[in-house]
C-alpha cells in the first residue's frame, strides 16, 4: 500500500491493521492530509475481511504534537461575516474532519489499539485514549494537553472520557491545569494496559497482538468489544459534539487568538535558531 496515502502509512501484518501518523518533522501533527488520510484508512480497516486488531501509532519520536499551531492560519475572523453566527458555523465547518475521525473511531468494529510510540501534546495526548479498547505505551512516554492555556476547551469528548477513567478530581489537574501525566502514572490510574521497551517499541506491540490471537478467537473479541462499548456509543458521540460546540464558541469569542499568535509565534524564533545553528 505504499504512496496511497500522503500523511500516514498504513500496514497490514496477517490479523492486525496499522494506521502510523508519519509527519515526524512536524511531530505528526494534525495537519496536511493526516487526518482525512486516518478517517480513510479506519474505513478501509472497518471492512478487512482479515484483521482483528487496528493499531494507530506514530513514526519518529512522537505520537502527536496535536493541532499544528505553524499552520494554523487562525480560522475565520469577526471581520468576514455579518455575525457571531455565521463564524461559528465556519468553525464548525473547520472542525468538521476531527468530528468524522472520532466518529469513526468510536463506531470501529475492529479491537482499536492506541500504540503510545512517543509523547502526545493536545489532541494527541487527549482525544483517542478514552476511546481505545487496548492502550500500549512505550517507556517513557508522557501526555500533556494546554488546551486551556491557549483559551480553549478539552477536545472531542476527552473531558468526559478521562474523568470516567481517572477520576474528575485527577482528570481536572490534567485538562485545566496542563499537567503532563507519565504513561507509568497512567498505567496506575487503569488507562494504559501495558508498557513496552521504547526501543523496538511498535515490534513489541505486533508481537503481543499476534500472541492474543494464537490463543483467543479473533470474532469473539471482536464481538467483546461490540457488547462493552454498544451502551457507551452515544455518550461518546455526544461528547464529541458537546466539546467542539464549546469550542467553536470560544473561537468565536476571538479567546486563543492572542495565545495561538503567542504560541506560533515562539515555535517560528525556536526554528529560526536551530536552522542558525
């Protein structure tokens, strides 16, 4: 399947589906094609006659940096429409592809399993973990999301997602206030199943996933996963879209403007030295 996509690389090995986000120099994240490649990818996977497994994973150091804040152009402003209405359904327009990625995912007949390679940032610390049948994690790894120090909300349902897994109280220090949780603190709290070596990492992952499938019936789990999550499929969803109309509101209110302007800003001065140096 080489070249069939732009922005991920997707494998198949015997019973198990790979989706690998593969923007490495931009720290895989959501921009380009990433995430129309995944959401085409996750339905290709849906329908393979031969996979139990799907693994989403990223190529390089990271998993994912989140938002690409160098690209982000800074969506509509108050000066291109007639009024707050119309430019929040401008950004729900720009939120749209997030949306149909977590709907995809959340609607999965295959067992998903979130391979941690690296360090998540934003949406890639939050938005898949409540919705993982299996997390994997390679040593070392760690989560941070600083959705609201850049004047937003917690993305894609992950508020309600990690306060069902951790606890409110522990999932309110991780969304308000920033701080970054070690896959080995998140093994403790139940939202990683098992940490591998960070070298061979992804090797690791097949392995395991292979040696599930010698020993259980590939259908069964399948159908396993189908009875746990039927009753959780529409809060979930309803989270998701609960989160990106708050935060098209926020966008509209012009709130992360100034920290998203911040924020460029500074990744474009640490660029500009390194390519001195």
């Amino acid at each position: 399947m080489p070249g069939k996509y732009k922005d991920i690389i997707l494998e198949i090995k015997g019973p198990i589906g790979i989706i690998k986000f593969n923007r490495p120099k931009a720290l895989n994240s959501f921009g380009g094609t990433l995430m129309l490649d995944t959401i085409a990818a996750l339905r290709e996977l849906n329908e393979h006659p031969d996979t139990v497994f799907t693994v989403l994973t990223g190529e390089g150091r990271f998993f994912s940096a989140g938002a690409d804040v160098k690209a982000w152009g800074g969506g509509p402003t108050a000066a291109e429409y007639d009024n707050a209405a119309q430019k929040k359904v401008a950004y729900l327009e720009k939120f749209a592809p997030a949306l149909e990625m977590m709907r995809s995912i959340i609607d999965h007949k295959k067992v998903f399993v979130l391979a941690l390679n690296g360090p998540g940032v934003g949406g890639g610390a939050a938005w898949f973990e409540g919705v993982a049948d299996i997390v994997l994690a390679a040593a070392g790894a760690w989560l941070q999301v600083p959705f609201n120090a850049l004047g937003l909300v917690p993305e894609n349902g992950s508020a309600t997602a990690f306060a069902q897994s951790m606890g409110v109280i522990r999932a309110n220090e991780f969304l308000m206030f920033g701080r970054k949780l070690s896959v080995e603190e998140l093994e403790k709290v139940g939202m990683v199943n098992r940490i591998f070596p960070a070298e061979g990492f992804q090797d690791s992952v097949v392995r395991y996933l292979e040696e599930q499938v010698e020993v259980n019936d590939g259908r069964s789990m399948m159908e396993t996963k189908r009875l746990q999550n039927a009753p959780l499929r529409d809060a979930r969803l309803l989270a998701v879209v609960n989160s990106i109309d708050a935060l098209a509101e926020r966008f509209v209110a012009d709130a992360p403007a100034k920290r998203f302007a911040a924020k460029k800003a500074l990744l474009e001065s640490k660029s500009k030295t390194r390519s001195k140096i």
